[in-house]
C-alpha cells in the first residue's frame, strides 16, 4: 500500500513539471504580451503611447528577457515560494489568489453539498419508484437543467431576484457590506446571495449525478442477494440503504477526485456573470491579458489539486470497498 | 421608432446648442486667489475645511487648513452652486485598468502643472504660472509656495528635477530616451530656485512643451515625490538593490517601478500624490479613495475642495453594468455606458433617480478604413495607391444608413477628419467624398479597368485574378454592425469583402506587418490638441502599425530620414514636411491657421482613410442628487476631452 502511494507522489511530480511547461507556452502563444494588451486598451481610448515608454515598460516587467529564460525566472521563483506578481493587479500572485480562494472553497463546498444532498435522495426515489410520473418529472427536470447553459440561468434568476425580491444583483455582499467587518448582519447579507450562485452551478451537477445513481441503484436492486434479502424478511428501508446503496455510491466517491479542481475553478461563466470574487474570473481575466505569472500559478495549482484530488478519491474507494487493494 | 425619435431630437438639440454656444460661458476659475480677487471685487476671508478633516485637526493630527493649502490656491467657481460636504461617489469598474469611469477621473484629475484650453491658450493648474519664451525654445515654470503632497512634505522644484533628471533621462528606468529630452533636444534643465523650473530645447518645442505639461497620470508624469521615492533610487540610496531584494523584486529599478507605478494599478498606499482623493485600498473586488487634506483648491467662498468625503468603485462583470444602474446604485458612470443602451437608460430614470446626460463625441470617425499600401502583390498595390481606388470605395457607403441604424442618427455621417471645434476646420474636408454615390463608385472602378466580373458578379483584377478585400478588426464598440454594412455596401459595386475579427494582440500585432489587409479601427487624434501634437497621424508620417499607419515602408523613411523603407512620393514628402513645420507655429496665429489648412487640404485629397461616422455621443450616467456636474458646451469644451477642468473636485451630494 505504501509503496503505492510513493508511486503515486513520485508521479504527480512528472505530471506538474510536464504541466507546467505546456501551461507557460500555451500562456504565451498569443502574439505580443501582456504590454501588447495593454498599450492597445490605451491606444484604444486615444492614449498616445510612445515607443519608448513601451521600451521601459517591457524591461520594468521582464518581458525583454527570452522565453525560455522567463520561464526558468518563474520556475525558480515557485519554488522558494514565490509565485511572482500580477502585471495587471500589482500584487504578489499568492496574496491574489488567497484573497479568493477563501470565498471559492466555501461557496464549492457549499455547492458539492447541495449538489450530493439534492442527487442522492432523488437518484434513490427514481430507482425504487422506477417509470412513476415522479421518475419521470425528475428525468425531464434532470435534462432541462442540464441543457440550459449555466450563464443564462444565473443571468435569469439574478433579474427575477432583483426584480421580486429587490436584491441588490451580483457580488456575494451588497454594497454597504463589502469592506465591512465581519458581523451577525454580513453574514445574513452573505446568506442572502448564495441562493443564486448555489443552485446555478449545483444544478448543473445535480442532473447526471441523479441519473449515475439511479442506474448504478437500478442494477443492484435487481441482484440476488436483494431478493435473497427480502424474501428473509429484511425491512424495506433497511435493506435498501445497508447494501444496495452503498454499492452504488462507489462510482460517486470514484469521481470526487475531479470535483476538488472543479471547486476552485469555480464555473467560470458563472463567476463572471455574477461578479463572484473567485478564482474562475481572475484565471479568465489573467489569461486574456497574458498576466503570465497571475495565470500560469493559478493553473499549477489546479493541476496540483487536480492529482491530489484523484489520489485522494483512489485510496477513499480502497477504504469503501473492500474489494480493491493495491499491490500484495 | 419612438425611441429612436427620442433619443434623435435630444441629440440634434444639443449639437444645436453646441455649434451656437461654442465658446466657454462664464469664467469658472482665477489661477490664485489674487486674481479672483481683483477680478471679481470679492474677498475670501478665511478657509475651511470638511467636517471629517476639522475633527482630525482638533486631534493635532492635521495642521489647519491655512496651512495645508498653498499661499495662492486655485480658486473654482462651482458650476452650478457651493457645494455641501460629506458623502462617497460610487462607480463601477471592470477591473483594475485605470480607464474606469471613476477611478479615471480620480488618477488624471488636476495632476497637471498647466491645462488647456480648446484654443489651446494655457491655464495654470499646479504651476502658478508658466513662461513660454516668444521663440518657443524655453519654459519657465513658477510653482505655487505651500503646496503639498498629500502626505504634507511640500512640493517643490526638486520633484520636477529628480522627474527629469533622475528619472526619465535614467538608462536603467527608461532604455530608450524620450526624444522630447534626447540630447539634440533638450538643451538644459535648471532649478532657479525652490519653486521655479527653466527647460531650454534646442529647437522651437511648443508642442512638446505643452504636451508634456499636461501630462496627466495616464500617461506620465512631470514630477514624483522625490523625498518618499528617493530610497529606492540607486543614484540617492548605494543600497537600493537590497532594499529592492528585501521586498520581493530582482533589481532596484523594479522595486522604484513598483512603488512609482504610473501606468497600472499602484498597490503602494503610502505614495504621496496631489489630487483630489488618494487610493487607499484596491482588493479585487472594490478600489478605495478617500480625500485628500492637502488638495491646493478652494472654491469662491473659501471651502477647501473636494467636497465628496469618499470614493469607491465596484469591480463587476459587463452584464452586471447597466443592471446596476438602471436599479440606481451608481453615482456616476460615463466611460462604458454605451449609445446602444441609451433608451434602457433614459426608460429607468425615475426610477433609478438618475439623469442622462448625452456627452458629445470627439472622434473624427468611429471607424476609418484603412488600405494597405505596403501590399506585396504590385498589381494590388498600384490599385490602393491609386486615390481613384479608394475614392469610389469612399463614395459607395452610405453614411446616412449606418448612422441611422447604428446610431439612432446620432451621430454625423463625415469623412475621417479633424473635429468641427478646430480652430482652423472647413467643412468641405468633412463632406469630401463622403456622399452615397454608388453609380459614382461604378463609374470609378470601371475606370480602373476593374471591368471583368466573376460568375458570382463580384469584380477582377486584369487577367482574371479576384479582387478581395480582407477587413481586419477588433470586435469592440460598434465596429461589427458598422462593418457589416460597409461590406454591403462594397459588394454593391461589386467589390468582395472578406471581414475577419480578431483579438486585439493579434490585430495589434498584424497591423506592424506588411501582410496586413485593410485595417478598421476608430479615428483619433482629431482634437486640436491631438492633431497639433502629433501631425503625422495625419501626414502620413508614422511608422507605427499600432497607430494606424498608412504605410509603414512610407513611415520608416521619413521617420529615419531615408535610411530605411521606401521613399514616398513627392506629394507625401512634402505633406510630411509641412506638418513638421506645424509643431514650430504657436497656435491662434495666423500663420499656424493658414499651415494647418493646408495640411488637411491636401489630406482631405489625398483620402488615405475613408471615414464613416463620426462624433457619436455617450451617455453619461449622474444621479439626481450628485451637482456641480458639468453641462457640455455650456461649463465645458468636450473637445478638449475632460482635461480643462477637474471633475471630482466640485461634486457633490445635495442634501
């Protein structure tokens, strides 16, 4: 089991560096750099840049370096720690993506447990109530939901909330709150955004996870020892929730792994819609401009939860299931 | 329909206004105290301040405001009343770039030793008074005794010296020279004494002079607080690259770029600055100003400006933008408000509780068409260098149509050219080749033997080869719709277009290159100011694809003198020299009148750029309760951009 697991390390170790150069040169392939973005956005509004100001500026942000030297800059960098500093935000990469990463993982976990909490128990009722009008309702809801792009959902319920219930749109505070110190009412301001944010992006989880469960549900409902079971005389309830179901699960926990990544990407569409202060719109934002260091950390520390992520989703199905083991 | 209607006589009432209200109306501010006193007959016996700085002065944290203001402060007449303290402007931003509507505003207000006016005569701002020598060589600057930066340390000549000095003309900060103060230009930088500056060129430089003087924090200083920038100096600090390690950087010149950071977002808080409202706090969600004690403006009763307390500008997405208007969270907005949204905006104004002000537009043309004339393949480039070419092409769009469409007709169907408000416009270089005359465009390209058609009708080169004219673009603004009717237009007379949209690095990038196709983007520099400080926009002199050059080999020869790229012909060349000659004139003189006309008469005929629509206005966006905010024409010359007066300092909350 140990020398698995070292394996495992051992090769996530390969998959960063390898990332890493693939993200640095997919980053950079856009002509020109962040300078060419910028200088355009002035001229674009009539600010005559002139040829040596750009001069300067390429040299204040080591852009006049080779590529393979910046990469080497930002490499050695990373590994004392030091992710380097956004060109359009003036502010080390680690202090900006702190600042979001608060919000993400609380507004992702929040969303993973209204996505499992929602799938679960309807996948089960769909199952043991297979072809109902109730299976059926769901099934269609399921599809709906997923067909309908994420973006123009938030885009709806954020007009009907304005709209109906004279919320302040976008953002997870409203205005007054914002910078304010933590108290009973932010909190309650907070709750009061996370409705919208929670079910755009649970819902477009919540369909396929329904109809994983109900069809791994389906098959082991239809196995021997179910029958076996009650035929023993086992509870309706009971039974369903000692075996079946938690054979079921195993695909679910299987595909945790990815769920980690998706956390912190925070459905980017979504975040940009909503204003969200996440990660997702900041990633966007960086690699629009060709921010190199903002970008290309944010996408090694996806990658790294990314491999975490599936290692740690492997070793919890060896704990549920007693079926699997690794090596002898 | 109605809207359109709406939006279309609102807009024709104000040009109207406009074209017969052309010059300023009232005087609106006296360079010192002095002045308003001599002129106006009334004292300003004593100054005060905002309550919130009154408090701190109790304290001793602050000295009194006597003290805090220069011996001789500018004095503002508000606009439309003395203002009431107290209160924070909200604004939107789409991120930390500082072309947002607030934030803006707060980096470029009066951050300049001298202003212009839209006859570019000058008016002190910082400097208390500015010397243009009659030969145009040497600048004396005369700054205001007790000013200071915000942080109270005073402003003095030192600030510009270490600027110049220190700064630009350092080979580690700034590589390559500015020319404006290249050896064979500058001459000498003097210090007279603690408040007065000399700058002597070695040529006639008014244009430099007053482009530089009115440099404003978008683009460049004149000056830096050399007592808090000086310890990551290397000249000032033999120990600045420790000092630049210690904080995170390689070298001491990143570590003075970050603290001076003149071009982004500067994240240093502490950074003594001289405008209305200092930056106090920029997360990624919001930016945070908040008044500064030691502004050097008061208004005529005395009142230290500004009157708004605080400023706060909300980082959301585009979508998030007009939403948040129309439901009158917003304060102020103007720079990404957009024509289109205009009846959106003006259908929620009761309410939102806010007024739309429709701010007259400045560019020459919206979108100018640009062929290449370095194209490689000689058949092609001898059909773009011919004027006839570009003269049917020119004559085949039908303005009135995109404006109609486009812009609700309200904007003004014109060739690309300078704006009306220039002192030395005629109205024929506007009207030049920009009538819909389709039969024209016809009768044109058959002249240029043009005649053969491909089985799809579209016209051929000589000897069969396909005529197609690849439009290359960022999609942004109005661009797209424009050009789509424009390709309609073009195919009309049997001419095919290709439009290919693209990201603005890679447009960017492909405009420096000789393979470029025609290129669309907006006409600029049509100001007065702008077409006197750089009159190779419109001479044809530029070699950089970013600034829409005509022809780069052109540009490349006559920016190095013929060491490089290919000679133009003769008509360029002279064209080049005269607006050269321009930038030796003093504006308002006749001579300068008679060489700009000129200039222009030969570019109107020489038709390098097709021009569209042009002027289109933009709605601004102010809450009913925010006054003192400037009615153009009326308070303001929109021409001059913002750059006469400062915005922020005179609004105010009405209670």
């Amino acid at each position: 089991m140990l020398s698995y697991v070292i394996q495992r390390l051992l090769f996530m170790g390969v998959v960063l560096v390898l990332v890493s150069v693939v993200a640095f040169v997919i980053i950079q392939l856009p002509p020109g750099d962040y300078l060419t973005s910028y200088v355009m956005q002035l001229q674009e509004r009539g600010h005559k840049v002139d040829k040596e100001q750009v001069i300067a500026l390429k040299k204040q942000y080591g852009l006049d370096l080779p590529i393979y030297l910046q990469y080497f800059k930002w490499i050695r960098k990373m590994l004392q720690g030091d992710f380097g500093r956004s060109f359009e935000w003036d502010k080390p990469v680690a202090e900006l993506i702190g600042e979001r990463l608060k919000l993400t993982v609380i507004i992702s976990l929040l969303t993973l447990i209204f996505t499992y909490a929602v799938s679960i128990p309807i996948g089960i009722y769909s199952a043991t109530h297979q072809y109902s009008v109730s299976d059926y309702s769901f099934t269609f809801l399921g599809f709906v939901g997923l067909a309908t792009p994420n973006f123009l959902l938030a885009l709806m319920l954020m007009f009907m909330f304005y709209k109906y219930f004279g919320l302040s749109v976008g953002g997870l505070f409203s205005f007054q709150y914002e910078l304010a110190p933590w108290s009973i009412d932010k909190f309650i301001d907070l709750l009061k955004h996370l409705p919208i944010p929670i079910i755009v992006i649970g819902t477009a989880g919540t369909a396929g996870l329904i109809r994983v469960m109900r069809g791994c549900l389906l098959d082991e409902l239809s196995k021997q020892y179910v029958i076996t079971a009650r035929a023993k005389g086992v509870g309706e309830r009971v039974l369903l929730f000692k075996y079946p179901v938690r054979v079921a699960i195993n695909p679910m926990i299987s595909t945790i792994g990815w769920t980690l990544p998706a956390i912190v990407s925070g459905e980017t569409i979504t975040a940009i819609v909503l204003s969200l202060p996440t990660t997702g719109p900041l990633l966007y934002r960086a690699l629009l401009c060709q921010d190199m260091y903002l970008a290309g950390s944010t996408v090694m520390l996806l990658t790294f939860l990314t491999v975490i992520g599936t290692l740690i989703s492997d070793l919890l199905l060896v704990w549920i299931d007693p079926r699997i083991r690794y090596g002898k | 329909m109605r809207r359109k209607l709406l939006v279309a006589t609102l807009l024709s009432g104000l040009i109207l206004l406009g074209l017969t209200t052309m010059s300023l109306g009232k005087r609106t501010y006296w360079d010192t105290v002095q002045m308003y006193e001599e002129a106006t007959g009334n004292k300003i016996e004593e100054f005060h301040e905002s309550p919130m700085l009154r408090v701190k002065v109790a304290a001793g944290e602050l000295p009194p405001v006597a003290e805090r203001i220069p011996e001789q402060p500018l004095v503002v007449d508000p606009f439309e009343e003395i203002g009431q303290y107290g209160g924070t402007l909200r604004g939107l931003a789409f991120g930390p770039s500082y072309w947002q509507d607030v934030e803006w505003l707060r980096r470029k207000d009066n951050l300049t030793l001298i202003s212009l006016f839209d006859d570019l005569s000058l008016r002190p701002v910082m400097a208390k008074s500015v010397e243009i020598s009659g030969d145009m060589k040497s600048v004396t600057i005369h700054l205001r005794k007790g000013l200071k930066w915000s942080d109270g340390v005073p402003f003095t000549a030192d600030d510009i010296m270490f600027y110049i000095v220190d700064v630009e003309m350092n080979d580690e900060l700034n590589p390559a020279v500015h020319p404006d103060f290249a050896p064979g230009n500058l001459e000498e930088i003097r210090k007279i004494d603690d408040y007065t500056v000399r700058i002597d060129f070695t040529t006639p430089n008014l244009s430099v002079i007053m482009n530089r003087l009115k440099r404003d924090g978008g683009q460049g200083w004149m000056f830096d607080p050399k007592h808090y920038l000086k310890k990551w100096h290397i000249k000032y600090n033999p120990k600045a690259n420790e000092l630049a390690k210690e904080e995170g950087f390689d070298h001491w010149w990143e570590a003075f770029r970050h603290h001076e950071n003149l071009y982004g977002l500067n994240t240093d808080y502490d950074l003594p600055r001289v405008g209305p409202f200092v930056l106090t706090k920029a997360t990624p969600s919001m930016m945070l100003s908040e008044r500064n004690p030691y502004y050097f403006v008061v208004d005529t009763a005395g009142n230290q400006l500004p009157y708004i307390d605080n400023l706060v500008s909300h980082i959301v997405s585009p979508e998030v933008y007009p939403m948040r208007i129309i439901s009158g969270e917003v304060d102020l907005a103007w720079i990404r408000t957009s024509l289109t949204d205009y009846p959106l905006y003006k259908e929620n104004e009761e309410e939102g509780d806010y007024r739309t002000i429709p701010w007259p537009g400045t560019t020459g043309s919206e979108l100018g068409l640009r062929l290449n004339l370095d194209e490689k393949d000689p058949v092609l480039r001898k059909l773009y260098r011919d004027v006839r070419f570009r003269q049917a092409l020119s004559v085949a769009i039908n303005r009135e149509a995109i404006n109609e469409n486009v812009f609700f007709g309200a904007a003004v169907p014109r060739q690309a050219t300078v704006l009306p408000a220039c002192s030395f416009f005629k109205e024929e270089w506007a009207e030049a080749y920009a009538q819909y005359d389709p039969h024209k465009a016809n009768g044109l390209l058959d002249e240029l033997q043009l005649t053969e058609r491909s089985k799809d009708d579209f016209r051929l080169l000589p000897k069969g080869k396909p005529l197609l004219l690849i439009i290359e673009y960022v999609e942004q603004g109005s661009n797209t719709p424009i050009l789509e009717l424009v390709k309609e237009y073009w195919e009309a007379v049997g001419v095919k277009v290709l439009l290919k949209s693209m990201e603005s690095t890679l447009w960017a990038t492909r405009m420096d290159t000789s393979g470029r196709g025609v290129g669309a983007t907006s006409v600029g520099y049509s100001t007065e100011l702008d077409s006197y400080t750089h009159p190779r926009y419109w001479t044809m002199g530029t070699s950089m694809g970013m600034q829409d050059s005509i022809c780069l080999e052109w540009g490349k020869w006559l920016e190095t003198n013929g060491k490089s790229g290919e000679e133009p012909p003769e008509d360029v060349k002279e064209l080049y020299n005269l607006g050269e000659k321009l930038r030796t004139l003093r504006p308002g003189t006749k001579e300068y009148v008679e060489l700009a006309q000129e200039i222009h008469d030969r570019s109107s005929k020489m038709l390098f750029r097709i021009g569209t629509v042009g002027m289109a206005p933009r709605p601004n966006i102010v809450k009913n309760n925010l006054r003192n905010f400037p009615v153009p024409f009326k308070d303001v010359s929109p021409y001059c951009g913002w750059e006469p007066i400062s915005v922020l300092e005179q609004l105010f909350f009405k209670k």
